[in-house]
C-alpha cells in the first residue's frame, strides 16, 4: 500500500498499553506517510511529562492540553497522517468530533491483564503517567475500561485484538482494513 491510499488521517486509539504507538511506527512505514504520538506531543509542547501535568493542574489541564495538541497536529498536518492517542483523549466530546471529522480511527484492544503486563514491563510509564485511581493495577484498568469501551465502541470505525498477536500481523489486519475503504 502506497502513502496516496492513506486517503484522511488514521488516529489509533484504546487503553495504555494496548500498543497504539508501536503499531502507529509500524502503519506509517508501511503505508510511507509521517506518524504523531498524541503523548509525546503534548509533553513537548508543553515541557512536562503527563505525571507533570496532572501534578500541575489535575487531568483537567492535561485533557485541555490533549485537545489543543490533537487539534494543532490536525491542522498542522500537509497530508494524512497515523496519530496515536492517549487512551481517554476519546473523553472529549471535541475530540471525538475532530476524529470523526478528520480520519477513521482504529480501536485496539487487549484483555486487562495483558495491558497490566504490558504496561508492568515499561520501565518509563511510571515516571511519565499517573495511576488513574488507588487499585491495583489491573482492577484498575477493569474499572477504567467499564467506563471507556462504550466510547471506544461509539468513536472506533473497527476494532482490532492486539491479545497474543505480532504487530506485524495487527498492520497487516489494518492496511488489508483500509484497502476495503
């Protein structure tokens, strides 16, 4: 699949963890277009790590700079681009509109205790995000989720498993997803 078949922007989203930033690497070679990884903007942008930002101001100042971060990389943006989300940027109704407006959207998922492991494994998630409540890591993620896969659900053009699966073979589930836009 050539860049010109990425026709609008393609945003990836789903829980922390469920490998949005790898596969978003992964989509934006195989598809020769540039890639963004929503996270990663706002800490630049705003010189402080996501933790920073909720120690600053609380999630309202993070998800305020979430939305001006998705909508800059929006419009900023020459040609159609993969953009991987934090997992609760779908929290905002704005920003469930830009991606509506802008791309098809990819929800990737995985089973809690597999994100748990995941997200055990990375050394820097600690340093850089904050636990959202006080339990445990994966009831955490169980109760996170109740909350959040109805709007994954309603946001997402397809769903895609990222359960005991090679990156690799999520991309080529995704451009063969594409090709039948």
């Amino acid at each position: 699949m050539t860049h010109a078949a990425l026709k609008s922007h393609l945003f990836l989203i789903g829980y922390r963890g469920t490998g949005k930033t790898t596969i978003a690497q992964l989509l934006a070679e195989q598809l020769s277009c540039d890639w963004i990884d929503l996270d990663a903007v706002i800490e630049e942008t705003a010189g402080k790590t996501i933790r920073g930002l909720f120690s600053a101001g609380g999630e309202a100042l993070f998800r305020d700079w979430e939305t001006r971060s998705l909508r800059q990389s929006i419009e900023d943006a020459n040609q159609p681009e993969v953009i991987s989300l934090g997992g609760g940027a779908i929290l905002s109704k704005e920003n469930r509109g830009m991606i509506a407006g802008a791309g098809r959207c990819v929800w990737l998922t995985a089973t809690p205790s597999t994100i748990a492991k995941r997200i055990g494994a990375d050394e820097t998630s600690g340093e850089r995000r904050p636990a959202l409540t006080e339990l445990s890591p994966t009831e955490e993620i169980q109760s996170v989720l109740r909350k959040r896969e109805p709007i994954y659900r309603d946001v997402a053009d397809t769903e895609i498993s990222t359960e005991n699966r090679s990156p690799e073979a999520i991309c080529r589930e995704i451009v063969a997803w594409l090709q039948t836009l």
